[in-house]
DNA sequence: TTGTAAGCGTTATCAA
DNA sequence: TTGATAACGCTTACAA
C-alpha cells in the first residue's frame, strides 16, 4: 500500500491551494469551471482519494450507520432480514453512507454498543430490525439524542405517531388480507390461519388482516384459528391434528400463515395426512416456499431499506443531520405483494 | 449528544499530560502505577472514550476489517454465511476490531469497493467469503499489498500452500467420510452421493471424502454419485428418478449430500415416492435440515471465524499488522462435525 | 473566486 | 517516567 495521495498533493499538481481542492469536492459549485476541470484532473491523474478517517474527525460525522447481527434465528425466515440488510448496504453507499455491524445477547449488551459507537463516533445513527414492547433502546438513543430508525413499527407504549421515532414496517394485515382474498377467489370455503400466540405485534397484526378479509366477505373466522411458536415441527404437529379432523373446528381447506416457517410445516402436514389438495399460503416468500411451489406474502425489504434511508437522511439527503427538520409523517408503510405460485 | 471528553479533558481532571493519558491507554507499562490510576480514574469519571476517527487518523489504522454481503444466495444454505458473519462480528469486537459491509454484482465492482475502502483508509484488511478457479481480487489484494485471508481454500493456480494467501477453510472430505462411515455403521448397503457438477472445488472435495470412505470399507462407489445444481427442486426431481429404480444404477438406500438443499430434496423424493427407509445425510445443518429430522455435516462457522481473526492479526494479537512477521502455515482447516439426528 | 490560518482528537518523537 | 511539540488529512472560518 503505497502512500495515498492527499489534498495538499492535488493542490501542488493543479496549481491551486488545498482549499479550493477542497472546494472542488465539497462544494463544486463556487469555484471556476477552468480551474475545477484542472483540480479534477489532477485529482484523476493521482487517483487521489479524500481520506475518510480525516475527514470524519473534521467534520465530526461518521457517515457509518449501526446495525445489529442476531445470531442466526433459527428460522426460515432469517432471509427476509438477510435481503434488508443487503439492500440496506447497496443504497447505503450509493448516498455515501456505510453500514457497521455489531452483535449483542440482550437489550441491556445493545445499549452498551450503543454507547462504545457512539462515544467513538464511529457511526451517525443506528437501524433498529425489531422492537418489542416497552423496548428500552429506543427509549436509551431518544434520551441521548442519537439518531435511529427501525424496521418494525413501535408496538405498545411509544406513540405511533410520535414523529422522534422513525419507522418503517410492512403493512402485515394488507399482506394476509390479500393472501385470503386470493383463497376466497380460489373458491376456497374454509380459510384458517396459522400464527403466534398473543400478544405479538407483528403477529396479531397478520391475524387481524385475515379476519378482516373473511369478515368482509360476510364469513366468519371463529375456530379457524391456530396458532404456535414460530417452529416448522411445532406447526406440522399442530396441523396434523387440525387436518384429520381430530379438533373441534372445521377442517380448513386454506391456510394462510404468519411465516413460511409455519407455511412449509402446514404444507408437510397435509402432504402427511394425504391431503393434497390444502391451499397453503406463506409469509416472507423465502426460497423454500418457492421451492415448495407455496404462495408467500413478499415483504419487499428492498422497498424497506430505501424507505429507511429516506428517514434517516432524507429522500434525498446524503448525510444524517438531526438540526435539519423531518419533514413528513416520520414513518412509511411498506405494502406486501403476494406472489402467487400455484 | 452532548460533547464528549477529550483527553485533553481527562489529562486536566488528572492533573497529567495529554501525552500520558495516551500511554494509560496504549501502553500502560510505562507509566507509574499510582499515575495510571489517577488517569483511570478521571477516565471513568468523565466517561471518556478514544474518538475512533481521530485515533484512525493518527494511526493510519481503521481497525475495521471489510466484508463483502452477498444477495441473498436463495439457497438453505445462507445459513452458513449468517453464522460465519456474525461469529466474526463477535470476536472481531472482543478484539477492538469492527466489521464492515460492502456489496458487489461482480468480482470488478468488487475490486472497486477494495480499492475506495483501502484508499480512504476505511478498512485494514478483507475477508473474502468465496474464491474461485483465476478469482483476479485476491491477485489485486496481493499486488497493492492489502491483507486479507477467505474463507475457502484457493482453488487452481494459487498455490494451496503460498503463505502469502491466508485461507481458512472447512474439511468437506473428512464431513462426507464422517456421514459415509455412519451410514455403514447403520448397516446400509448402497450408500450413493448427491452433490454438484464437476469441476466444484468444494463439491469434488465432498465427494472425494464419500468415495474414499467407501473403498476404505472395500466397497465401490461407481453408479452411485449423482449432480445437480444446489437446488431443492431439481434434487427432489433427479431423486425421483433414481429412487423408483428408473436410473441404470442401483437403488440407493442411504445418500449422502454435498448440501442440506440436495438433502432437504433427496428427503422429499423419497416421501413422494413412499419410500421411508432411505437415509438421507445433509451438509450445512442448517435450520430446515432440523426441522425434518436429518443428520447433517456442521461446519461450525464459529470454529471457522475465529481462525481467519487468529490468521489476520495473530493468534493474540489485537490489530491487523502485516509487518509482523507470519508464524505457522498460513491456513486452518476447520473440522467439521456430523449431527446425527435418526 | 481563491488563499491563509486554525483546529478536529489522537499518538510518535524526543527532550526533560 | 512524564511532558512539549508536531504531525495525521481534512474542512470551516475568514481574509485577500
């Protein structure tokens, strides 16, 4: 690694001052047009590049943002997090920003790596992918003024509309309604659904968007519901019992799911008990279920990161700058689309 | 966020130099006992933190180690990826190192991202996650003197044994052995393999590590090793073939994979097909491969992330330097575990 | 429009 | 063992 060439370097070459190279970078439009064509030749002719540590310390930004890695899930749908993440990196360099990982066990360890990159400041602002009830790190970077957005909205206590925090999430419910529509249309007769146990956010959220569905259609959704822990094996044992008629409920001839976890379970249950013909809908589109030939709700993450950015920094913004004043409502809902495969 | 404390700040409060301040915390030997923790003491009391940038600047050292995210792969087996990535975020902090993303379509956008993060001195050092037959990046990393080590042993040209190219990477052949020899301790006659087309580095490996279990036990491998591309899909339909005994070779009663993808596909075949005795060996372990009951080959990512650090700053070292001299061979072969699950 | 001077927070060098 | 001084490469005043 040869020594980089710097401003001072550019300045010499072009026969200007290093301020005007400066200038030139940062703000093309108060210097001469002859004399910035002779910077930025120089600056191509060195391959100068501006020193990203050097100007962090001078203009007191990192252009970084923070984002935790969980651990791997355990789930199917680690992917949707996966394809946020990606994106999350490729817009985020598109605008000049980079993305930090960091890894924490508990709320309270997060907390501490919030205070270690900010304290360091190693990163502008932080991207939150999940928050729960009462969660006491949003409550920790509105207190100490850091900036962050999150990929879920705020369930409970937190004001949905409190323009501090910004979000973004998928619209679950339109996500889930539209999945029934697609079985009502199918002319299916007896459409479940397949979630968590409550109370989950996300969770009821998805079961409200079936419900509604149904009961727009003059249908019910009494004793239609199941639900279990977000679990492959769990959902196939749960199903098993559902499609024999063991339960007291009527036995479904659709299915719509909160996750493609429980989707594919659903799926291996029916293909157990000789069912074949048991409409299974899941919920993230991972490369299973696409595997499967099951249709999955798709969360759009892409759509979700650029909604996240445009938070952050503004839709067209290319930095994090808390003095300058959010315009808009402060969160954006991202609307699923239900890939249909069979 | 308010201010932070300088050491500037921290110096007054202790009634010392800026200067020794610093040696507290870089070299805290040469500085009096009762001295250290005086400045300690104001450390703690001001809640002073080094600023990363300023330190990056002086130093000319990121401590940040880059690593390139791939679109999600669409395979099970990102799992792997997952666990590698964030087994390495997690050690990299223990040993005041951070991880940096970055993206690319193609191995040229690649080295355009290697050579804005080395220039703008955003990174110490890469970890490439994937290598290939002629991979032109770690050529570029070599030649511009820039460290890094992959995950994955160089295929072809690259001498396996050049201590200039750190890899570390995971003993597929002593995985598939280990599935092989199970299979035979189970008592299985026809014990067939199902991987990827030739020529695949890793694939021919895990391959080589089945056929040479086999004959070790004085068996033949021939009419028995089968290719697809890693897909559920297209493992599910060249099982079907084989299974219904419509292939030349014989019916195989336990297949060892070179993926859970292959194995999640060979297992649904087989159920398909009503056959229910088949022993079906996966390779990844990845989540799906336990939900359905299968062993699978583990490839302990966490083994694996811990040896690249070991490799990239020394076994204890805590900074990426490559003027310190190499010991040992350059490389770590990780090996694997199978997770016996029937 | 361009140049000069100062300083961001840290550590390396060297003298005390 | 400690302290003064001088960078690291950049940008933000402000002056020319």
């Amino acid at each position: 690694m040869a020594r980089q060439p710097t401003v001072s370097d550019v300045a010499l070459a072009a026969g200007v001052s290093r301020q005007t190279v400066s200038n030139v970078l940062n703000a093309p439009d108060i210097v001469r047009t002859a004399t910035r064509e002779r910077v930025e030749r120089a600056i191509s002719d060195l391959g100068y590049r501006p020193h990203a540590s050097a100007r962090r310390l001078r203009t007191r930004r990192s252009s970084t943002i923070g984002i935790r890695l969980y651990p791997f899930a355990g789930g199917i749908s680690g992917a949707v997090l996966d394809r946020y993440v990606h994106a999350l990196t490729e817009n985020a360099a598109e605008r000049g920003m980079r993305i930090l990982l960091y890894t924490a066990r508990t709320p309270d360890e997060e907390i501490e790596q919030f205070r270690r990159l900010t304290d360091g400041a190693d990163v502008d602002a932080f991207v939150l992918t999940s928050t729960f009830h009462g969660d006491a790190r949003t409550g920790w970077l509105l207190e100490h003024d850091v900036p962050f957005a999150t990929f879920g909205r705020p369930w409970g206590d937190d004001d949905l509309g409190d323009p501090q925090h910004l979000w973004v999430d998928v619209d679950g419910a339109a996500g889930t309604a539209a999945a029934t529509k697609h079985a009502i249309a199918a002319g299916r007769r007896a459409i479940g659904f397949l979630g968590w146990p409550s109370p989950s956010g996300t969770g009821d959220d998805r079961a409200r968007g079936w419900a509604r569905a149904l009961r727009s259609h003059g249908r019910s959704p009494d004793g239609l519901r199941w639900a279990v822990e977000d679990d492959l094996t769990a959902a196939r044992a749960a199903m098993a019992g559902v499609l024999t008629g063991g339960g007291p409920g009527p036995v479904p001839d659709a299915v719509v799911c909160a996750s493609d976890s429980l989707a594919v379970g659903a799926h291996l249950a029916a293909m157990d008990a000789g069912v074949h013909d048991l409409l299974v809908i899941g919920f993230d589109n991972t490369p299973v279920s696409e595997a499967l030939g099951l249709s999955s709700v798709e969360q759009r993450p892409e759509d979700v990161a650029v909604g996240t950015l445009d938070l952050l920094m503004g839709a067209h913004g290319t930095a994090v700058d808390p003095s300058v004043p959010r315009t808009g409502t402060g969160h954006v809902l991202v609307e699923p689309r239900l890939i249909v495969r069979e």
